[in-house]
C-alpha cells in the first residue's frame, strides 16, 4: 500500500483531500478499509473527517454522489 503525506497549514483543505483520498482508495479497494490509517493532529479534525466520510457515504448510498 502506497504512503501519502499532505502537510500544508491551516485552511488550507487537507480533511478534504485527506477525505477524498480516502474514498477514493477504499471505493476502489473495499477490503482494504481496515488497513488505511489517516492520522491529525486534533480531535476536532478527526471528528470533522470522520464526519465527511460517513456524509459522503451516505450520500453515495442513495445515489446523490
């Protein structure tokens, strides 16, 4: 599995890239969302990005994406 590492500052977009890299990876690859690990440096970030993962999800799972 390739390593990715986004470093930029604050505002930037980094949970957005970091939310569409990982859609994109387990999309194409569903087996392997247990083995991705996305790493930041707040609670508060890893709570947003987890909720934009289950957004997108959800979304998708209705068609709407």
């Amino acid at each position: 599995m390739p390593l990715f590492l986004y470093e930029s500052s604050a505002g930037s977009g980094k949970t957005y890239t970091l939310v569409q890299a990982y859609l994109n990876y387990i999309l194409k690859r569903p087996e392997k969302f247990r083995h991705v690990l996305a790493v930041t440096f707040t609670n508060k970030a890893a709570g947003e990005m987890k909720e934009r993962i289950i957004r997108a999800l959800k979304a998708l799972s209705r068609n709407e994406g």
